[in-house]
C-alpha cells in the first residue's frame, strides 16, 4: 500500500499535479486521501502540500487546492491540473435508494458483490466468502483491527485480481474477518488506484494505475 502511494505521489509530481478526494465527514472535518495516501481528517483552515480546507458542510467541503477553489461532494476526486491520460479503464456505479453504491465483479476471476465504503481501508471480506473463493489464508498475516463492537481479529492477505467494470487491478491488499459478511468492501486500497467522480446518483471510477 505505502508502495503505490508512494508511486502515484511520484507521477502527480511529475505532473506538477495535486489530486485530492473526498472521502467522507467526521464531524466539522473532511477525511482527505491527497495524492493515493491514507485518508487524513482535516479542519476548516487546516492545509497540506497544496490542499486547504475552506469549509465543511453536511457532505459536501470546499477546498482550496494549489489556489484554486473546489467544492467537493463525498466521492468526487479533484486535481490541480488537467490529466493528460486518455482512454483508461471505467467502471460506472448507480446509488441505491439509500445512497450505497453496489456493483457486482470479480476477485481472482470469481464473482462477487461489492459496496463501495471510502472508511475501508482495504478490500474487507468474511471468513465464509473468503474460503468460497479459495484465498489461502495460511498464507496472509494475522492483525487487528477496530470495529464498532471492539477490536477484532483478521487476518491481511493479497488478492491476485480485482476486477469491477472495466477496470482490472492486480496485488490488491485485503483484509479477512472472522464473522460473514454480507457484502464485500470495496475499500481504498482499490479505490486508490482510481479516480472517483460523483454524477448525480452515478459514481465513474477511472483506473489511474
């Protein structure tokens, strides 16, 4: 993961670009992925590496970024310049009557549903759904992490492939819970790779990297 954050830093660079999304609200402070990192929680007033937040409300902030002025909706993605890049993969999500995106692809060739969550970190799956698709999961690394019912234990693999409209990443960090879960997390160690635009009710996903 610091690997391709440290990649797409080094492209937008070269670029003499920024790019900066929103990933959701905490509060009176938007949650910032700058550059492919970690999404970051930001105040009013507070700036880093060309970013500034002007205000937050309700889902949407305004940002001022390289001296340019942004207003962003959760999910929508931004950058200083103009992409030179022509051409890549897209995926297209529809909200559902409540705001999630839903879609269905593929992990290591197999099929699976997936909901979009910016507050993942990784591709997250259950233990069931894992060993349906027959990860190996002697071969992950076992961890923690915080859920809304305490710490819990998983165990941080890699997936081979993920593949959601037309866009195909491989090496893709996931973690695997021990409880089922209805649905797969569509996380950030995905959605980084990509570039994130709200339409309307419609999220484009474009691969970047």
């Amino acid at each position: 993961m610091k690997l391709f954050a440290i990649l797409l830093f080094l492209v937008a660079s070269a670029a003499g670009a920024v790019e900066v999304g929103l990933a959701g609200v905490m509060g009176s402070k938007a949650l910032l992925v700058i550059d492919g990192g970690s999404p970051r929680a930001f105040a009013a007033g507070e700036q880093y590496n060309g970013v500034k937040v002007i205000s937050v409300q309700g889902q949407s902030a305004i940002l001022e970024i390289d001296g340019k002025r942004r207003s962003l909706k959760v999910g929508q993605n931004a950058t200083s310049a103009v992409s030179s890049e022509q051409g890549g993969a897209v995926a297209r999500l529809t909200a559902d009557s409540a705001g999630h995106f839903f879609t269905n692809g593929q992990i290591n060739g197999r099929s699976v549903k997936f909901v979009v969550d910016t507050g993942a970190s990784n591709v997250s799956l259950g233990n069931s759904e894992a060993r349906r698709l027959g990860l190996d999961l002697s071969r992950g690394t076992p961890g923690q992490t915080m859920t809304a019912n305490g710490v819990a234990n998983v165990i941080l693999i890699k997936l081979d492939m993920v593949k959601v409209g037309d866009i195909t990443l491989r090496n893709i960090d996931a973690t695997v819970v021990q409880q089922d879960m209805p649905f797969v997390l569509l996380g950030m160690s995905f959605l980084n790779r990509t570039s994130m635009q709200r339409e309307g009710e419609v999220m484009v996903l474009k691969q970047r990297f």
